[in-house]
C-alpha cells in the first residue's frame, strides 16, 4: 500500500461514466483485480472523506506501464461529480492499492464473471489475469440502460460469450443480470462465479450459486470512511470459521472480495423496505419549477 | 533563533515525543497504518476502545458523511481484554508509539477488571477512560455526564493504574469544568476533552431499498469550536490540570489554537482517516508556528489566551478601538 500524489494522464467518457488514468508506478505495480485506490478530496468543499474506486487497469509494462485507472459514476454523489469533472495533469492524492484481491482458481477454467453498472470496471481487469491464465471466460453485463453498461464491445474480446441486460431493453436483452444467470451459467458451463453488483443482487447471486454447489468471490460496494482499516464502519457480517455465529469484518481491509456463502446477507442488507401505499404524485403538466 | 523548539511535553507523568496524538479509534490494529505514517513520530496513540468481552459491533450503515463532520457509531467493535492484550497491543507496540489504552463499559466492575489486566504491562503508557457508554443501572445515556457515575469510575481506575489516567470527558454536558473537577478529584490525571457528541446522520444510497439511519457521534471540524470552548473553561479553573484537546483539529493551527486556548496536547481523529499522516503534519504546524513565535516548547503557548481580551497576535492584531 502506498501513498502517491499522482498526476492525471488522461480522462474519457465511457457511456454514463468517466475512466480516469493516472500515473502512479508504485501503486500500479502491486494492483490485483478487485482491489481499490481511496482517493482524497479537495480542500474546502463539503467533502471530508476520500472516495474509494475499483481499479479498471494497471499496467506494469508496455506504453502505458506504470498507469492506473479507474471508472467513476458522474451521478452517484457531489465527490464522485467533482472527481468525474477532473481533467488531465491535475494531481490527486492517492492511496492503494487497497484491499484483498480475486483469488485466481487453480484447477477450474470455465469463469462466469456478472456484473451490474460501473462495477463491471473491475471485472475486466479480473477478466483479462484469468485469460492470460487460460481459463476460459463468461460475462453477463449488466445496466439500467445502454449507456450505462460498462465497454460490452471490449468484453467481446476477452468473454467467450456475453450477455448484456439492461433494464430498458435498450441493448441487449430486457431484464436485469440475474435474468440471465441460469442460461448463461448452463452455456458457460460454469465452475466458477465472480460478481461486483450492489448488494441485493449480489445476495441473489450468492443464493444461486448455493443452489448449484458453484464456489464463487463477490466483490462488495459498502460505502467506506477511510478505506484502510481504520474507521471500522464499511463492515460485512460474515459467519466465522468456526460456525460460532458471526464478526463484522471490514469490506476495506478484509474484503472487499469475499465468499458470499459466509456473509450473513439479511443481517447485513436488513429485511427489503415493505413497498410505499402512498399513491405515486402525478406528474405537472408543465414539468416541474423550471422557468 | 535559538535551536530547533523541542515539541516534547509531559502531561502528568507521561513523556510524548509531540504533543499530537492519534485519537482513540483512528490508529488501527497495528498493521493499517505500516507504511503511511511513521508512529514513532506520532506524540502518541490512544487505542480504539477495549471492552471487557468481545463486542461485535452495530450493524451497517455505520458512517454517514455531512459537511461539517462524520456521523458514526461502530457499537465498540474490539476483540475483548484477553484478545487485544496478547494481540492488538503487542503488534501497536511493535510500530515503535507510546499508547494509551481506551478503556470502556458500562459497569465499575468491568472498568476494574480492565485496568487490572493492564497493570503493569510494560506497553501501556497511560489509560483512557471512555465514558460514552449507556448507563443501565440508573438508565441515562451516557455514563461520564454525571458526576456520581464519573467520581466511581475515574477514583476506582485512578486508585488501581500505575499509569497516568485520563478521563475523556462526554461532549454534550451541562457543567464541563465541574464534571473536569471531579474526575481530577477522583484522581485522574487529566482530562481528554471532549468526547464526540451524539449526533444523527441519513444515508441514502441507490443501491439499498431504504434510508440508512446512523444513531451515532459526531466527529470533524464542526468540532473544534466546541473542544475550544471546553479546554479554554477547563484550563482556566484548573490551570494546572493537564488538558488534551480532542475534536475538530485537522491541522497546525488548529493545533495551536487548542494549545493557546490551554491544552497541553491535542488528538488528531477523523483527519486521521483521510490523511493516515494527519498527527506528523499537525506537529510540523505547531513547530513552524513556535518558530515564528520565538518560542522553545509547546507549553510556551499553552494558556496564551486570557479572558477577556484575547492576546494580539502578529498576524491577528486587534484593531484599535
């Protein structure tokens, strides 16, 4: 783990999100797939804490050795946003990479990789270790519409097929991930699944894997105070080993890769909120208070 | 100009290298912060708080970020006594900071029982007693904002320890000095002030089907009017009472207000966690800031600061009337 004040090489739009490549070795170099960079916030804004994203790429060698880079979502809250409107040869203060990494499978090749939104970022990293490891690769990916799923057509290149679902049925088939889960575990003859999705999903992705006695690793999104162990506040109840009931383990230190067989999803996520019996507002006619 | 100013201070018995100390909760288990910072730069570090058993700790959400600070409550999460003891201790130790250990509960008993087993252990510099812990027996909130509860608990810990003991004072209390006075009465050494208020926060987040509530403290900048407040009162009616700062203080001149104000050291928290070196810069900051001021230790401007008139500063002068 190591601090940087690392320069900002490059920023892009992909789809609804923002890839931001940074010139960071020492970080870059010790990345894994599945592990994250916290990063902080400038001074002055109503931000105190750093913001935490999943690494997308870190390259050790070639052109683009010693650079890192990670998605973020523009709508997903004011410090996301300003990260989102950061551009080239700005400096952000860095720390990573963080976290426990995906385990790579010794004996199983065929890989199910899901992914929902701006999580799939990670998935390709994940993806590309295990193709250069010659397991064979399955993706669903996974949106509320087009431009929300995560670089399908570069999935194309590593998956040896991908399912795309979007909630709008604006690419892909309609429906969410989970939809498509079943066939595409069938297809793929999986041995294994590997998943970054909010957390209801991911609960149900733990539920069929269960089932179907599939050994998976799920990469959790709770949101983090520091990022490196501290604050004690991003915690996931997970079953101790030795069934003598459960311990908050931090996502950021222990995680944010766990078995999804041992979290304690209900304790974790609560009971589902039961459904609003207030009556949906109309909509105005004139479309709200704008001018 | 003399020398380099030495930031050494001695509250009370014990020696810290600066007086900039981690605050309880925000300095690991002993492997976060390997690489980061180096702790033996750091004046101190206060453990996160050690119950006398296992405590597993609140459910999530457990932070909720506003602009003024972060709200929250992580139930006590600590591995227990005997655990931390043979683990946790000895791998803080290892990191080469003086440590305060962070005693908590809800019962005499169980402070007894703490203070105790830390008896004698060459690693432990000094305590602190946590005393945000609900009161069941006489049904209040929270135990050290009554004086009668504080008396027993600081006068039992203080009896037993053969190490400087510090009572961190509730952050939302009618009478600070009084409730200062007695824990001093009692035989604590000093007093930490002030512990995190209770506070609310709503987290709502896209990917959760409702509201997270976090029932918790209050922690960050929008606390450091108020720790000024209570270290300014505590160190005018007990001057000689060694005062730690604890709340609010992010940077140098923060610091050095705590200090002006009366405090003989400060803790350095929530800043902790999103600059891991948050305690060595504050430090940096209060020796650039006696360097200006000619000044050779931080005691130097401790209690600058005078009713009613506020001391004019170089940089602050007060405007002819």
């Amino acid at each position: 783990m190591k601090r940087a004040r690392a320069e900002i090489l490059s920023t892009r739009k992909v789809g609804a999100y923002r890839s931001i490549t940074l010139v960071a070795p020492e970080i870059a170099e010790r990345s894994r797939p599945g592990q994250f960079l916290a990063i902080a916030m400038p001074e002055g804004r109503s931000f105190i804490l750093r913001r935490h994203f999943s690494i997308h790429q870190a390259s050790r060698r070639g052109g683009w050795a010693g650079t890192l880079e990670f998605v973020v979502d523009p709508s997903s809250g004011a410090g996301t946003g300003w990260l989102a409107a950061a551009s080239a040869h700005e400096f952000l203060d860095v720390i990573g990479p963080l976290g426990r990494a995906f385990s790579y499978p010794k004996r199983l090749t065929n890989c199910l990789l899901v992914a929902e939104g701006r999580g799939a970022a990670s998935l390709f990293f994940l993806a590309q270790e295990l193709v250069a490891r010659h397991k064979r690769i399955d993706m669903i990916l996974g949106g509320r519409a087009l431009e929300a799923v995560f670089k399908p057509i570069d999935a194309k290149r590593l998956a040896q097929t991908v399912a795309v679902m979007t909630a709008d049925g604006s690419l892909g088939e309609r429906g969410g991930v989970l939809d498509a889960l079943p066939e595409a575990a069938a297809r793929a003859d999986a041995e294994v699944v590997y998943a970054i999705a909010p957390p209801p999903t991911l609960k149900t992705i733990a539920a069929f894997c269960r089932a179907h006695g599939l050994p998976a690793q799920v990469a959790i999104e709770e949101r983090m105070g520091c990022g490196f162990g501290l604050c004690n506040t991003c915690v996931v109840p997970v079953a101790r080993k030795d069934r003598s009931g459960y311990e908050n383990l931090r996502a950021c230190v222990d995680g944010p890769v766990f078995d999804p067989s041992r979290i304690l999803w209900d304790r974790w996520l609560g009971e589902p909120m039961p459904a609003p019996t207030v009556e949906p507002e109309p909509a105005t006619p004139h479309g709200g208070d704008e001018p | 100009m003399s020398a380099a100013p030495s930031l050494a201070v001695d509250l009370g018995g014990i020696v810290l290298p600066t007086p900039v100390m981690i605050a309880a909760g925000c300095a690991g288990t002993g492997r976060e912060l390997a690489g980061l910072v180096d702790l033996r730069r750091v004046g101190a570090i206060v453990t996160r708080t050690i119950t006398v058993t296992e405590r597993v700790g609140s459910d999530v959400p457990r932070v909720a970020e506003s602009p003024a600070g972060i709200v929250w409550e992580t139930g006590l999460q600590n591995p227990g006594l005997d655990p931390f003891v043979s683990g946790e201790l000895l791998r803080l130790a290892r990191g080469g900071a003086r440590i305060i250990v962070s005693i908590g509960g809800e019962t005499l008993e169980e402070y007894v029982r703490m203070t105790s087993a830390l008896q004698g252990r060459p690693e432990v510099a000094a305590i602190e007693i946590h005393l945000s812990g609900r009161d069941d027996e006489l049904d209040r909130a929270v135990l050290g904002a009554h004086a009668d509860r504080l008396n027993e608990i600081v006068g039992a810990v203080a009896r037993m320890s053969l190490v400087p003991v510090f009572a961190k004072l509730p952050g939302a209390c009618d009478d600070i000095v009084g409730l200062a006075r007695t824990a001093v009465r009692a035989g604590a050494t000093g007093v930490t002030l002030l512990a995190s208020p209770p506070a609310l926060g709503l987290e709502a987040t896209r990917d959760r089907p409702r509201i997270g509530i976090v029932t918790g403290w209050l922690s960050g900048p929008a606390l450091k009017p108020i720790t000024l407040r209570a270290v300014f009162d505590v160190a005018q009616a007990l001057p000689a009472v060694p005062v730690i700062a604890s709340g609010g203080v992010r940077t140098g001149e923060d610091a050095v207000e705590c200090l002006l104000a009366g405090a003989w050291a400060v803790q350095v928290g929530t800043a902790t966690l999103t600059d891991p070196a948050a305690a060595v810069t504050v430090a940096q900051g209060i020796v650039r800031r006696l360097k200006t001021a000619g000044l050779a230790s931080p005691a130097g401007l401790r209690g600058l600061l005078q009713p009613p008139e506020p001391v004019a500063t170089e940089e602050d002068p007060v405007p002819a009337p």
